[in-house]
C-alpha cells in the first residue's frame, strides 16, 4: 500500500512505542465493556460497585491518555512527513531539466504537491482511527471469546467473509479514483493554459469558446469517474452494515437453535457484538478516506519516479545530482559546433541546426527571425537550458561536461520573452539604497516601486514596466552574459531608444556579453554582429550592419 509506504519511509516516530500506546487505547476502549457487562453481573445479583466503578475509571483514564498520545504523535508526524515530501519533490524538480518539465506538465505538479499532499494530510485522523478501531475489533473479539467461542467462530466467519468481498469491490473504486486524478491533471492543465494565455482568449470568441467546451469535457468526464468511486464507496459501506445487521440476526435467532448452552451468554454476546459496530463503523468509514490517499500516494510516487528520471546524463549536459559545479575559468568565447536539436510531437516536426556559432566575451549580438523560426530554441541551447541531441557547447574551446553544465549556466542571466519577475530578489544579494535607486531612476519607475526587504514591493505594474524590473534583477545578478528575448518589444519609443542608445552600450562597457533577441531594424547598427535565424537554420548577417 503506497500510503503506508510513505509514510514509514520517512517516520522518525518509535513505531513500537506508537503501537503500544494504540494497543493500550484500544484495550482500554474494550475493557470498558468488559467492566460493563461484570456490573450489570453484579446488580442483577444485588451486588456492590465500588470496584467496578473504580475499574471503569481507570479504564477512561487510560484511554483518554493513550489516545490522545497517538492522535497528537501521529497528526504532527504525518505533517513532517508530508513537509519532508514536498521539500523531495521539490529539491527533484530543480535537478530536472527544462525540456523534461514541460513534458511532465503543470497538471501533475500541481496535484502532487498540491492537492495530493493535501489529502493524505486530511486523511491521518482517519488512518489513526481506523487503525484503532481495528485493534479495538480484536480486543473485544478476545473478550467475545470468554463468552461463547461459537459467537466468535460465527462473528469471525462472517466479518472475514465480509471483509474479503469488501476489498475486491474496493478494487473498481480505486481504478474510478486514479482515473478521475489523471482528469483532474488535464484540468490543470487547461486552466493553466487559460490564465497564460488569457490575452489570446479575450481576442478570440471562437478560441474561448472552444476552451470552455474542452474544459466543460474534461470535468465531466471527472465527475463521472468521481460519482463512480463515490457510488462504489457508498454500496460497500451500505454493504458493511448490512452484513453486520445480518450478524446480529444470526447471533439471536439462529445460534440458540443450536443449543441451550448459548442462551446464558446471549444477552453479553449481543452487548459485544453490538459494541463492535461502532469500531467497525469507523474502520469502514476510514476505508474510503484511505483508498483516496493511497490514490495521492501513488500519484506522488508516480511523479518521483517520472522526476527521477529525467535527472540523467543526456549529451553531457544534465548535472549529477551528487556532483558539484567545478568552478569555470572567466569567459572567452562560448561556441556551439554542429549542435542539432528537433522537438518532435504527434502532430508537427522542427529542426534546429546543425548550428556553428562562435561568440566572444564583451560581444554584442543580435538575432533575429520570424516566429517559429528557432530563435527561442537556439537561446535555450545557447544557454544550457535544453541539451542538443547532437553536437558540443564548448566555453573557451572546452566542452561542457556533466560536471560544469551547472556552471556553465550560472554564466548567464537572462529576460526571456515569457518572462516569470519574481517579487523577490531570489539568490541576489539586496542592494544598497543609493544603488537600489539609482537603478529605479534610470528604468523611470522611481516612485512605482521600492527595493527593499529583498524584494520589489510592488510589481502591479504594466508589461513594459514589470520588463525593466526583471532587467533591474538580471543586472543585479551581475553575471557576465545577459539574455535579452525581445526585450524592448512593449516598452514605449522613448525608453526604446534609451534602450539600444544607453543601457545596451552601458552593458558593454561594464564588459558584458550580450545576446539580445530583437525586430528592430533600427538598432541593428547597435549590435557587432547580426544573426538570422530561418526555418531552423542560422544565418550570419553581419556584414549587413553597415549598410543598414
């Protein structure tokens, strides 16, 4: 069982104490009934009950105390463990590589650490009591046994009985749980792809029309698979009582047929069995939290497994997650030779490269494109971020190795044109006060936002703003290559010009190697070199720039 698995994968709890104290609770919850039937032994016969009374003190006292004891121990153990889960999944996510994160989808890591932790959360009151019950049920089966062993033999036919047909129905629930989990990832999904892309929608009727019908699908089709599992949930619980019903029925009215030797017992045996439903109650009534658990369980083991695979060698670009990022001698030139890449999918095939680019430290360069032409795919290469299926990236004519990609990336800073600006200034020491605002002053939003507290403290800005914040951070970063993916492409003429004119220059001054990814034709002359990406393949259009 998966739920079971991870939780004691990461316990750090004695178990054998936790046991204990659960074996101590329920032998006390048990004990009470035993207490109980002696009394009413005794004033049937005029007896005193002092000393059962005593007895069945003590009994809540020590119930009280050893359940809390597991309540508490457990609850705040399962909250480690599912902490210690998402900090596992999260520390694999940073080890993977972009290309594989897209593959795997927002869906999936949403629900896992998300929603998936959530519920097994939600669920440990539920293990905790259905596990007490369970030792509740043996206790007083053992009392039953003192009474009449033919009430135990009939009970414990019967229950196993029920208990078997009860987990084989419980098999068809699961299977309606982990395909209504797969729906709930494409819902993710989509809404994921809503909020992207919300722009895009908001201009086309057809598209937001097509996106409503497309979500309107996928979540019906997971409320089927849910109404399905919660059916299922509801017939075996129905089952359960029935059966027990059926058991007590049996115990009144076809057991003293078998003989006179029962009807002494009858009344005790009853109170027994009536005790049970309530433990068995609980137990089956935490089955199908459980079942919904171990379901999260299974999707959290199945994203690990997804996640640790991803984190292997692919060209000698992906770090080991047990090797260090040797440290990288200053920057040269950065090259890529015959480097080919081609993302492939159900429906469409592109190709980049074979691509031979050679670029200095302190260059300026420029690429261009039309859209769809592999400018975005040649930074990712460019950068490390996607590892080419064929071919080197070599820093200062060394190839990048499994050892130094890390390194190798961390040369880099970058705005991409799908930019995330982070609220705060993660991995970036917090500049002095003067520098904080002289770097305001110069993207002309003094008074729009502060730096301080390591952060921005406000990033409600328009497009063109939130760009020159992120540029701020990338500058921050002080690193000796920057990235800019059209950069300038939503800021107002005015801060264009200051753009190419001011900051671009600034940046080459200060020794920095700058790629730039742009349209402006204007500005080429601002660039050292021009390149022109086309259908996948790279173009040196350099000696252009003069005549432009």
């Amino acid at each position: 069982m998966r739920l079971v698995d991870l939780l004691l994968a990461e316990n750090r709890t004695s178990l054998r104490r936790l046991a204990m104290m659960a074996t101590v609770a329920g032998g006390s919850n048990a004990a009470l009934l035993a207490v109980v039937n002696k009394a009413a032994e005794h004033i049937k016969d005029g007896k005193p009950q002092l000393a059962s009374v005593v007895l069945f003190l003590l009994a809540i006292l020590v119930y009280i105390y050893s359940q809390r004891y597991v309540l508490v121990t457990t609850s705040s153990e399962v909250e480690r463990i599912i902490h210690r889960c998402r900090e596992k999944l999260i520390g694999r996510l940073k080890k993977c590589e972009l290309r594989e994160v897209e593959h795997i989808g927002r869906g999936p890591l949403f629900a896992a650490i998300g929603t998936d932790t959530r519920t097994i959360s939600q669920t440990a009151d539920a293990l905790v009591l259905g596990s007490q019950a369970a030792v509740v049920i043996i206790c007083a089966c053992v009392y039953l046994a003192t009474i009449s062993m033919t009430s135990l033999v009939v009970s414990a036919i019967m229950l196993t009985l029920t208990a078997r047909i009860y987990l084989y129905k419980m098999k068809a629930v699961d299977a309606a749980l982990h395909e209504s989990d797969d729906e709930e990832n494409k819902l993710h999904d989509i809404v994921s792809g809503l909020l992207d892309g919300f722009k895009e929608v908001k201009l086309s009727s057809q598209r937001a029309k097509a996106i409503l019908a497309d979500f309107v699908l996928v979540s019906r089709q997971t409320a089927s698979y849910r109404t399905k599992a919660k059916f299922g949930l509801a017939t075996n619980f129905i089952f359960a009582q029935c059966a027990f019903m059926v058991l007590l029925g049996t115990l009144v009215f076809v057991i003293p047929m078998l003989g006179s030797n029962y009807s002494g017992t009858v009344t005790e045996s009853m109170t027994t069995v009536i005790f049970l439903f309530g433990p068995i109650s609980g137990l089956v009534g935490a089955v199908p939290q459980i079942t919904i658990a171990n379901a999260a369980a299974e999707n959290i083991y199945k994203l690990e497994r997804v996640l640790d695979s991803t984190i292997i060698e692919t060209n000698g670009l992906t770090s080991s997650p047990e090797q260090k990022s040797p440290p990288v001698p200053n920057l040269r030139s950065l090259e890529l030779r015959r480097v080919f890449f081609s993302h492939v999918s159900e429906d469409s095939h592109f190709d980049v490269g074979p691509v031979d680019l050679t670029i200095r430290a302190g260059e300026t360069v420029f690429i261009t494109g039309g859209n769809g032409s592999g400018k975005s795919t040649l930074i990712r290469l460019l950068t490390g971020l996607y590892p080419p299926l064929s071919g080197e990236l070599l820093v200062n004519d060394i190839p990048v190795s499994s050892a130094s990609a890390q390194a190798f990336r961390d040369r880099f800073c970058a705005v991409f044109s799908d930019f995330h600006l982070f609220r705060k200034l993660y991995g970036i020491e917090e500049p002095s006060p003067e520098l904080a605002s002289s770097l305001l002053e110069e993207m002309e939003i003094t008074g729009k936002t502060e730096i301080t507290g390591g952060g921005f403290t406000n990033v409600d800005l328009s497009s063109g703003q939130r760009k020159r914040l992120a540029l701020i951070a990338a500058m921050l970063e002080d690193k000796p290559i920057i990235v800019l993916d059209e950069w300038a492409a939503d800021q107002d003429p005015h801060f264009r010009r200051k753009f190419y004119d001011v900051l671009l220059p600034q940046m080459k001054a200060a020794g920095k190697t700058i790629i730039a990814v742009t349209h402006d034709d204007r500005y080429f002359h601002v660039a050292d070199r021009r390149l022109h990406m086309e259908e996948g393949q790279l173009q040196d259009l350099t000696e252009t720039l003069s005549h432009g």
